[in-house]
C-alpha cells in the first residue's frame, strides 16, 4: 500500500508541476479528477512545502509574501 501511494504521489506531482493553478484552471479540474482526493490533498501540500522552502533558501521570511500570491 505505502508502494502504491508514493506512486500515485510521484505521478501526481509530476503532472501537478507542468499545470499553472491560477491560469489554467481547467486542466487543474482535470488533474483533481485523475488521483484520489487523498492524493489531491497531499500534492498541493507538498507542493505548498516545497514553495516556502525555495522562498526561504532564496530571500529569507520577507519572501513568504510570494508564496501566497503563487499558491
């Protein structure tokens, strides 16, 4: 099971990455409709995670204003 997750997980990233959440609206629907709302939820939180880090690393707290205006 953990297997199948982490696949399903990987490949929903995968996809999630190539897709721009505010201007492309309909292929956000589309790629919500192909995984598991579990796996929904946990992409765009990992996806969350992973933009606070870049910000972080990149520019220090002040960047976090970014973040939210990317999310």
């Amino acid at each position: 099971m953990q297997n199948s997750l982490a696949y399903h997980l990987n490949n929903s990233l995968e996809e999630m990455s190539t897709i721009d959440i505010k201007d492309q609206a309909e292929e956000f629907a589309k790629w919500i409709e192909s995984f598991p709302a579990q796996i929904d939820i946990l992409s765009l939180q990992v996806h969350w995670s992973q933009s606070v880090e870049e910000m972080l690393l990149k520019t220090g707290s002040k960047a976090l204003v970014h973040v939210e205006n990317r999310t």
